[in-house]
C-alpha cells in the first residue's frame, strides 16, 4: 500500500478519527480538573479554593465535538498544503501562508483555540464561574499560540534569514533590557520625558502634602470664570494622562476654554506611605484639594472632574462634605467612573470573600500594592494587544516599538498603600456600598450619595472593557441631581482622550436628554455625533463656571505660593 493509494489516505483518515476521539476525551479530562490559578496570569494565582466541579451542556458538547471533527478531518485531507489564515493579524503576514509547515500549525492551533473556547462557553455552571473559567482559557490560549515561539513564528524565522541573524541578536538585547527595566516595552521609552515632552502644560505646584501636589495652570486667556475647576485623576495612573502632548492634553484644553485649572498630582507611595488608609485619600487629600483651591482663588464654590476611580474618589468626597452640611463644588465632571459596582465587567473575575481575605490579610494592616503587579494585571485583561504582540515584536523579530505618549504613560506604574487597597476591594467591588444610603463610614460619616445634589456629567465609552457602559451609565440612576449622559467610542483611555482637532471617533447623546433605567434603553434613544464629547462637555461646563473675570497673574495666593514649575516632583517618582 503506498501513500498514493486510497486505502492508504482511509486508513490514515480512520486513525486521525481515533486519534481525534481519544483527543477530545483527554481535553475534557483535562478541562474538568483545571487550575484557575494556572492560567499565569497576575492575581489569578490568588484565586483560594479547589477547581470548580465541571460540567458541560450534552447539547453543546455534541455540536461542538461534530463542529471539530469536521474542520479536523478537513485540515488533515489537505495535507500540508497553505491553509487560508484570514482574520487574524497574528499570523497575516505572507510568510505564514509561504511555508506549509508553519501555516497548517498556525490553522490547527486557530482551530483548537476556537473549541478550547467553545468548551468554556458550554460549561453548566453560576456566572462568575464561567467567567473564571472563560478567562482561564483566553489567557492559556494566548499563551500557546505559535506566533509565540522562534521555532513556529515564521514571520520571525523569515526576518532572522533576512538580516543575516541582525534580527535575533537585537531580540536578546531587547530581552535583557526589559529584564532589567522590570516590565515588556509597549513604545520606546528612551524618547520621552516628563516634563520634557509629556506633561508640558506650563504651571506651577502650589501646595504639597505628603499624599500629592496641587498644581495650577498658567491661564492662556485673558480672562477666566469665576468658579476655578479641579481635576481629580486616578491615583493607580499618573495624572498626565490628561496632559500628553499640546494637541490631545485635556488639561490644556480646558485653560485655553477660560478655566482657571487645577490638577491633583498624586504621590508614588514607597513604604513611608503603607499605612494610608482610603480615609487619609478622602479627607487629606481629595477634600484638602477642594479646600485649597478655594483658598486660592478666594471662590465660593468650585467645579470639579473625576476621572475613573479618581471620579469615584471624588463623589465619595462629596459625600462625606454633604454629610457634614457643606457644598463646596457647584457641579462635577465623572469620566469612566463606577459608583455602582454591580456591571464592573472583567475584573469581576478576580473578586470575591476569599479573595479579598486573602488581601486584606496581606495588605489590610500595612504594604504596598506594587504598581507593577497591577498594570500587568490591566494588560493580560486585553493578552494578545498589550502583551504577547510585544512579546514578539521586541524579542522575536528585533524590533523597537514605535514612540507612542500613551503607552509610555501606561508603562509609568504607581504603587498604591495596602489599607486603601483593601478598603476599596472591599466595599466597592465586593459588597458595592457607595449606593447604599448609611451602609458605609467614610472619614466619621455616613454617606449617601442621594445627598449630593448638584449637576453631574458623566461620560462612559463604549467599548471600556475596565468601567463598562453600563457601569459608567448607572451613575445616573444613583446621584439626585441634573445629569447629562454621553457616550463616547472606543475605550477606557482613548475613548476619553479624544481632542477634537482630530475629528475622530464619534459620541451619542440623547436629545430629550432621559436617563431610563438601563444602558441599553439609554442607547437606543441616542443619536450619533462625529467627532470629540470634549465640545458638548466644554458647552455643559461653561454653563457652570459663572460669569467671566480677569485672569490672574501670579500662581497661587498668600501662603499658597508656587513652589516648583508643572509638573512638579511627585509625579516623576517611578514604582
């Protein structure tokens, strides 16, 4: 019998059949006694207790089983020959359809991904599971595709032939360096500066504590409204995220609107700072902020932005101010931010009682949540975009990523202080409290966030795979006040940092401006607008800054004198 002959091929068909059978069984073994903390992914490892028992709908498992042997026994009859890879920029270059060998690996590994995940959709089990379970198998899958590995990726193979071995040797030099800079580059790191070239807006520190620095804002207009206006940025990110470059800087944008604007600078925590408490962030530093910039600019009420959990931090602040009768923001600005933590989208994976013990014991009394710990966690929740595509372009194919003031900022990790950490876990995540009228105690009171009645606009992007739309929307349904809703495309950072000098993207508003209970609903009334919210957003808080006076011509005032230019000291600490 030789290889040409037809009994040859439907015998090899027969045991590819057997081999395929006895495959599947071994999968589903294997699938049944997973490891969630196996998956390599940062806090998954954390997850406490046993494997979930297993158990997959007969119906889905059958289709799922047909599905795969037929597209198996499909690739087989083919032989070696170039299969189609479409739809995956992963294996698009031409070199992966130009040897067979490497083609016919990259389909079978396409194909196993597509079942692997089948197989975690059709798991009978409560919703975290699946979700635990789902997001086990994205990161094992990522992790095992052959674009991966030199001995597979034969784009890499090509481009190591090309430049005479130039390629590898630029790879091991990339290797090292990231091994010694502690995390994989996302942009050339080497071409920016803050303070240089990021975060350039021209002001001055005029307050510091030890949790963060108050910096002002060199006015770019000859006047300015009366009600100054405070950024409250998150502080697991450095805050120049709102202050990239000139053309996409928010901070920027707003001065040259007419505000006269401040910004909180937060402090990189080290070990002197292990002991803050979500408390000392409220009281000493969000509310001292609004204090401080009160006493600057002689105001009775100011107006105020949060973004994400910088948003949060900063109604929590209103909170516990309309607690003791006191209303110092006219109205507040939320950007990607949750109030309500019942839709927090991916990251629930990681939450629950066990969980949060287990960090509460490791961090609940003092420590550091290291900042690097945390922007891997944020970058395996999207593994193929911010971690496998640089794993392969630095290392395997030489490469040097191109300058991108985002992903520098991204790469410029924080620390946070282990009780605040805990608290926050705690009682937002775990058992969402901020919504909850007298459920929690913040800096001696108890809030409620019916309480805080001024106008709100809160902003949510639509494809945020951290603060979900719907997360983002319900803070509609929980703050009392006039509210203005807008969508806006794209995600968590570039759907917010979005100028409209670009003319990109789009945002949805609803004319009749109702807030219906859902997001969904919310949705289907909104109409489309090209290009930035930054415009409709700078109408809405012009609209709340009051009439215009002189701008002044001196940082700060009195005792609040400018100690240091922009951006100051604290936000130049590395983690």
């Amino acid at each position: 019998m030789t290889q040409n002959s037809p009994e040859f091929w439907n015998q090899a068909a027969q045991q590819f059949q057997v081999a395929l059978s006895e495959g599947w069984t071994k999968a589903l073994e294997s699938f049944k006694t997973m490891d969630l903390g196996a998956a390599g992914m940062p806090g998954m490892d954390k997850l406490p207790g046993k494997s979930p028992d297993i158990h997959f709908s007969p119906d889905k498992l059958k289709e799922l089983q047909q599905c795969y042997s037929k597209e198996a026994l499909s690739l087989f009859s083919e032989g070696f020959k170039p299969p189609k890879l479409s739809g995956d920029r992963r294996f698009a270059d031409a070199a992966w359809n130009d040897n067979p060998m490497a083609g016919y690996a990259a389909a079978v590994y396409m194909l196993n991904s597509r079942t692997l995940m089948g197989l975690a959709d059709a798991v009978e089990a409560d919703v975290k599971t699946r979700s635990r379970i789902r997001f086990a198998v994205e990161q094992w899958v990522a992790a095992a595709a052959p674009s991966n590995f030199l001995a597979f990726n034969a784009e890499a193979q090509k481009k190591a032939i090309d430049s005479k071995g130039e390629s590898i040797a630029k790879g091991v030099k990339n290797l090292v360096h990231d091994i010694q800079q502690g995390h994989v580059s996302m942009t050339d790191e080497s071409l920016f500066e803050v303070g240089k070239n990021v975060a350039t807006t021209e002001g001055a520190v005029v307050f510091e504590s030890e949790l963060f620095q108050l910096i002002e804002y060199k006015p770019l207009t000859a006047k300015v409204f009366e009600k100054p206006f405070l950024l409250v940025p998150p502080c697991i990110n450095k805050f120049y995220i709102l202050d990239l470059q000139p053309e996409n800087s928010l901070i920027r944008y707003a001065v040259a609107e007419g505000h006269r604007t401040f910004v909180v600078s937060w402090r990189n925590p080290d070990a002197s700072l292990g002991h803050k408490t979500w408390d000392n962030y409220i009281e000493d530093a969000v509310i001292k902020a609004i204090t401080v910039t009160q006493e600057i600019t002689g105001a009775e009420s100011i107006n105020a932005l949060g973004f994400c959990v910088g948003g949060t931090m900063l109604s929590t602040a209103l909170a516990v101010l309309a607690a003791r009768g006191e209303k110092p923001v006219a109205s507040a600005t939320l950007l990607t931010t949750l109030l309500d933590f019942t839709d927090t989208g991916i990251l629930d994976v990681f939450i629950d009682e066990s969980f949060v013990q287990y960090r509460e014991k490791e961090l609940g009394k003092g420590g550091l949540m290291k900042g690097g710990d945390l922007a891997s966690t944020f970058s395996f929740l999207r593994p193929n975009d911010l971690v496998w595509n640089y794993v392969v372009g630095n290392y395997l194919k030489g490469e040097t990523p191109p300058p991108f003031d985002l992903l520098y900022w991204n790469s410029d990790s924080t620390n946070l202080p282990g009780p605040y950490y805990a608290w926050y876990l705690r009682n937002t995540y775990l058992e969402n409290k901020l919504i909850k009228p007298g459920a929690v105690t913040v800096c001696g009171q108890k809030i409620d966030m019916q309480k805080v009645d001024i106008p709100f606009y809160i902003y949510g992007s639509r494809e945020d795979h951290i603060v979900p739309i719907g997360g983002s929307y319900a803070s509609t349904q929980v703050l009392p006040g006039k509210k203005r809703f807008v969508m806006g495309a794209s995600g968590h950072i570039a759907g917010v940092i979005n100028p409209p000098a670009k003319n990109k993207r789009s945002h949805w508003i609803r004319a009749d401006g109702k807030l219906p209970t859902s997001a969904e609903d919310w949705i289907a009334g909104a109409e489309e607008h090209a290009g930035s919210w930054w415009t409709d957003w700078s109408h809405w808080l012009k609209g709340q800054a009051g009439k215009q006076i002189a701008a002044p011509k001196t940082y700060g005032k009195g005792k609040f004198k400018a100690l240091m230019p922009a951006p100051g000291s604290y936000v130049k600490a590395r983690a």
